[in-house]
C-alpha cells in the first residue's frame, strides 16, 4: 500500500470511529487504516478535572510522532503510519487491549503515594504495572492473574507485552538522558496488528508528557501533566520546552495559533 498518496478525506464527510479524552478516531482513507486526532482536551483524575490548553494537541502530535517514528526504526512495532497534518496522524487499526501498561524508574505518584516511597527514590529495578481500561471503576490495578483469568490478553501476550514495554522504556530512558530529561514513568497502551494468518503485539495510543512523567536533570522541574493536575501553570511552555530539546519544534514555530497562517 502506497501511504505516500493518501486520499484528503473532509473532516465533515469522515465517519468517527472512537472519541477518548484527548484523542478522536476518525475511518482512515484505506481498509485497516484509522486516522488519530489530538484534541487540546485536558483531563485528570478520570475526567473529574477537564480543561482546554490551547497548542496541547498539536505538541502530542509532534512529540509522539518523533517517538513513535525512532521506535518503529529501531524495530518496535506501532500502530504509527505518519503524521498528516499539525493535529493527525495515519495510524494501522488494531484490536486495542484494554490495559494500561505502566513503566516506573523512580518513584512518583500513585507508586509514591501506595507504597509509602519518597516522590524521586531511584527504584532498585524498572517495575512494570498493569491497570484495566475502564473509566467507569477508574482504572483499577490488575495482576496477570486476573488478566488471564479474564481473558483480556494470553501468557504469551503478556510476555510480549512486557518486553514491548522494556524496549520503549529503554529506548526512551536515552533518548530523555540525551537532553537532560529524566523519564520517571510512563503509559503505553498496546494492540493485536492482524496481517493475513498471522497477529502481533504492538505499541499504539501515544506517547508524550501527557503520558510520562519527565523531570528536568538538574532541577527537576516537571515537564509534563502534573503540571495540569497540580494546578502548577505552564504546561503548554514545558510540553514546548520538550519539543525544543528533542529537536523537533524550531524556535520560530508558534502552535498556539494553529489556523490558516498569514503568508507574507
Ligand atoms: P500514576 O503514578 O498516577 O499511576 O501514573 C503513572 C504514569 O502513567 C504517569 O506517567 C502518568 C501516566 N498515566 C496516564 O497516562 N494515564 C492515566 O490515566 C494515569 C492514571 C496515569
Ligand atoms: N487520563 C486520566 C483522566 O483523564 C487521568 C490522568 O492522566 O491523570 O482522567
């Protein structure tokens, strides 16, 4: 398939798959395609706190883009096709699995907060958690058991899930540490690709600082969604700050702004 010639579709005459918080998903132009929309929506807390942050959407795009290209390069399978336009992207339709696979290489939030760690304690390994994806009971945390038990991924799966999420936080501790960014956690979310006979596992949804938590190395200034949901300000300068340093966001680029532009 030539993705190279992908058709314009009006976003009026686009059918809408899935609208998420901050995400929708739209019939993409080809069979098995979808196309992913950033939304500037802000949510915490199971949407209990919701906000607008101008510019948010078209950061994501980018910084997840810039990711998720690097990965699949390294020889990570995603979901990721390309970038379209400032807010979307050509994504491959998978069978999305309903968990939220977490990542932690020092202790923050809920880890911090559960077990009674100090926020910033390196922990003795990277720790691999398993959420179920249902807004209606928050998100509960779940062990392999009751993911098998359940059905909601195999054995199997689960092995390739968790060696999916080592190789993306390996792949991501360097890249951050290259641009003095600590990656303190992150949310991956992974689906089943169907090609022909066979199935893989592979990486999907997003990864950006709505995802991650990312410190700065020498203050440890927060460059990512705590800042929206500690009330901290800023968020858009930070998420900015980190397209800056990844070297995809040049210095003249404004994406608050983000209609028709005045050519002069
Ligand atoms: P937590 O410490 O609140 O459990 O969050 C762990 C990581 O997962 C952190 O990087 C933020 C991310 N995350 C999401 O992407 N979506 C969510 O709904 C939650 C709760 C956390
Ligand atoms: N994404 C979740 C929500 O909207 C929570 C979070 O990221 O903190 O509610």
């Amino acid at each position: 398939m030539d993705f190279n010639k992908t058709r314009y579709i009006p976003m009026s005459k686009r059918r809408r798959i899935y609208e998420g918080k901050a995400k929708v998903l739209y019939e993409g132009p080809e069979p098995g395609t979808l196309i992913q929309h950033f939304k500037d929506d802000a949510t915490a807390f199971n949407a209990q706190k919701h906000e607008v942050i101008d510019g948010k959407g078209v950061l994501n795009n980018r910084i997840s883009e810039y990711i998720f290209t690097n990965l699949n390069n390294i020889g990570v399978p995603t979901h990721f096709i390309k970038r379209l336009n400032m807010r979307e992207q050509l994504i491959r339709e998978v069978e999305i699995i309903p968990l939220e696979v977490v990542v932690r290489n020092i202790a923050a939030g809920s880890l911090a907060t559960r077990l009674g760690i100090e926020e910033g304690t390196t922990l003795p390994r990277s720790i691999i958690e398993f959420y179920y994806k249902n807004d209606a009971l928050g998100d509960p945390m779940v062990s392999e058991e009751h993911i098998t038990a359940f059905g909601w991924a195999n054995p199997q799966e689960i092995d390739d899930i968790m060696a999916l999420a080592i190789r993306v936080n390996d792949f991501m501790t360097g890249l951050f540490m290259g641009v003095g960014i600590r990656l303190v956690d992150f949310k991956i979310e992974t689906g089943r690709l169907y090609e022909g006979e066979t199935m893989r596992i592979v990486l999907a949804d997003e990864i950006s600082p709505d995802s991650c938590r990312l410190w700065d190395a020498k203050s440890n200034d927060k460059m990512d969604k705590d800042r929206f949901r500690k009330d901290m300000g800023g968020l858009v300068e930070a998420y900015t700050e980190v397209a800056r340093r990844l070297g995809i966001l040049m210095e003249s680029e404004n994406v608050v702004h983000t209609g028709p532009k005045l050519v002069v």
